[in-house]
C-alpha cells in the first residue's frame, strides 16, 4: 500500500521515512503498520482525484471507512453491470459502461448462494437452506433477513418441508425431491427489493417477488419471519417497485396493484391500475422522483418474413383521483439502466461515458439481428431521439449471462 500512496502523492517520492514522518508525525518504530484512517483530508482528497477515471478503484477507496468516504469528492458513475457468481473463481465480475471494462472482486461468502437481485447498493443471497441475507459487496456489511418458509412456497403452490438442514418438496404425486441451489428462485423468492439502504438510518421494509403467486412477502428489519399480502393481481407478478413511500406491483399481463407502505403496520392495498396497450416487457423505474413505466410496443409485423419492428416507449405516473400514465417522448440528460431478469433498474443524468435520453439494456430485447461476437455477453443500447439501438460487447462469456443485473454501489450512508 505505501508504494501506492507514493506514487499518488508524488512520482520522485523516493524515502519512505520521509512519507511517514512527513504524513503520520507520531509514527515510531515500535508501531507494526501506521493507521491508514487517520490520513489528512487533504492527502485522501489527491488520493482519490488520483483514482479517477477508474470507477471500481474510486468506489473501493470510498468504501473503505468514513474517513476516506468523506474526504472523497461525489463522483457520479454508472451502475455496474454484476454477473452471476463464478463458483470456479471464488467471486463476482462488474462491467463498468463508463470504463468499458470488467473488474472481479472475490466474495467466498457468496458461494453456495443464488442471486435474489440488489437494492440501494445491496446484493440478496439465498442459501440452500433458504436463508437469506443483504450483502454490500464493498463494505462487506451484512444484515440477515427472515429466512423463507413453507408458507412462501405454498404461496407459489409448492409443497415442502425441511428434514435437518435440507429442504423437500413434495409433488401431487407423492415424489419427494431434494431441493438444491437451483430449485430456489423457483420454489421460493424470486427476487427482493427494498424501501430504503439498511445504512440509511430509517426503517425498510423489504418485498419479494415470490415464485409464481399474486402475492407479495414483506418484511421489516428485526422481524422473524415474512407476511404474506394479496396484491389482487391477475396473474403471477413480473415487476415491482417502491415509490412515494407505496409499492407498485405489476403481473404478466400490466396489471398494477398500489400499496401504502406503513412502516409499523406493513403494507395495505389501495388501489390498481393497468399499464397503456399494446406495450411488451415493461419495467418500472424511479427517476428523478417520477415513477417510469418502459415497454416495448410492436408497430409492425411482417408476417411473411416474421419480422418486428419495435420501439421502446416510456410513460410517466401521474397520481391524482384517477390516476393515468402520461407518454414521454425524451428524458432528456438521463440514462436508464434496465435489468431484463431482476428489477434492479437505476436512472442517472450525466454520467460518465454513457449517451443520455437512452436505455442501457442488461442484454438483448429479442433475438440478436446484428453481428455480435460469439461467445460474449451483449447489453443493447437503445437511443430514444431516433429509435436505433446497438449491442455494446461487455467482454464476458455470455454463459448463463440472462441473469446479469445492473448493480448501483451505496456510496454516500453510513455503515449498518
């Protein structure tokens, strides 16, 4: 670490008495290591504007204790784009759109876990034993959640029961299966999100999106299990999102149920409404304190040649006694970043490197037209002033990569 600092601070630094002595003046030879946290501001400050553009290398530093993160100036990035876990190297690979690289960051305490997707900087882990817990991946902050149970699963009409450590499910038959890791997203939780950062110094409440139920689980910070609500959906839930303290829950068929969120009492239902025709694929996302819904809408079909012709549409929440989605034909500055599996999307304005009045796409929408290169994970991009979209390589296999989801690093709350 010290050859690092030096070359920060000054490339001819060439004493090491001179750095400790100049920088930590209380250092003596009888300390074992000088306490890197207690760095001036203003040597953290150069540090950091050192770290730049590396987005991974400045969020890492940031993250390192109050000290470093505080001294740091606000800096705004992208989301990364995080992949699956390599069970083979032991952790998780980022892809960064503002620095067209990929970095990895080891995290043997995700191993035998599945992904349940991220919130406010937050990953969700299920183990076999349906455990489950919110992991910050630079911190390296935990918080446990309720495990699931046997009322998720019979939510999603799944009958099981656990024997010692292990879970079973039971079909109409009478067969009994083990359940393994990859039996969890769809036995019991999908997908969570929260309210809030558990670093925020409120109250959340995390939902989850259970595996095929009208029905949402939800629970607060120190509770022992889930409580399930009816949302009065028709179909299994697709997408859901916070916003304006209510969670909007949307099924397959863009059928959307409100519900207050009341930190003491939980959730409670008061209202439904549908998504605008002829839209595909949507997905809710917050931007700038407005609730976006983003579909796909098909204008033409070539039967003959089964082509599609497709445009990506945005609409805005309008609340009011009969609440309507209003068409938004520019976002302007802001980018949206739209996870196609999970429901981790993030919006930002300005960001480094990346177009504005676009979405970034986890991966393709449909079937690649384009040449891509073979073997490699793909995001398309898709530019809202004229139509036109590109894939945009992300120089990882594309291996089991439809799981990928934008991840957007908590930078700036204090720790749990």
């Amino acid at each position: 670490m010290l050859s690092l600092f030096k070359s920060l601070i000054h490339p001819n630094l060439s004493s090491p008495s001179f750095f400790f002595f100049f920088f930590f003046p209380a250092f003596s030879p009888s300390m074992a290591t000088p306490d890197w946290a207690s760095l001036i501001p203003d040597l953290l400050l150069r540090i950091s504007q050192n770290l730049l553009p590396c987005s991974f290398d400045y969020i890492n530093f940031r993250s390192t204790c109050s000290g470093w993160r505080s001294a740091a100036p606000h800096v705004k990035f992208a989301p990364f784009l995080l992949f699956p876990f390599d069970s083979e190297a032991g952790g998780f690979s980022f892809y960064s759109p503002s620095d067209d690289r990929v970095y990895f960051k080891p995290f043997p305490e995700a191993s035998s876990t599945v992904f349940c997707g991220s919130s406010h900087g937050w990953l969700v882990l299920m183990d076999e034993l349906a455990s489950i817990s919110l992991l910050n991946p630079f911190t390296r902050a935990r918080v446990q959640l309720p495990p699931a149970d046997e009322q998720l699963a019979l939510s999603s009409l799944k009958h099981v029961s656990k024997v010692g450590n292990r879970w079973f499910s039971r079909s109409e038959d009478g067969t009994v299966t083990l359940l393994t890791l990859t039996d969890m997203h769809q036995v019991f939780i999908k997908q969570v999100i929260l309210s809030s950062a558990p670093n925020s110094g409120d109250g959340f409440i995390a939902v989850a999106a259970l595996a095929l139920s009208t029905q949402v689980a939800f629970c607060r910070r120190g509770d022992q299990r889930w409580t399930l609500l009816e949302t009065t959906l028709s179909c299994d839930i697709k997408s859901i999102a916070f916003h304006n303290g209510r969670l909007f829950a949307m099924d397959y068929v863009g059928k959307i149920a409100v519900l207050e969120v009341d930190y003491s009492a939980g959730m409670i239902p008061i209202a439904s409404l549908q998504t605008p025709p002829c839209l595909f694929n949507c997905k809710l996302v917050e931007s700038k304190g407005d609730l976006l819904l983003v579909g796909l809408a098909i204008h033409r079909v070539d039967e003959e040649n089964l082509y599609l012709e497709r445009d990506s549409e945005i609409y805005k929440f309008n609340p009011g006694v009969e609440p309507v989605w209003s068409r938004v034909e520019s976002i302007g500055d802001e980018t949206l970043f739209l996870s196609l599996y999970f429901n981790s999307n993030v919006a930002g304005s300005r960001l480094s490197r990346c177009k504005g009045n676009s979405i970034y796409y986890s991966g393709p929408i449909f079937v690649v037209d384009e040449p891509t290169e073979p073997g490699v994970h793909h995001m398309e991009v898709v530019d809202l002033a004229n139509g036109s979209s590109e894939m945009v390589p992300c120089h990882r296999p594309s291996q089991n990569s439809e799981f990928v989801s934008w991840f957007q690093p908590n930078l700036y709350l204090a720790e749990v």
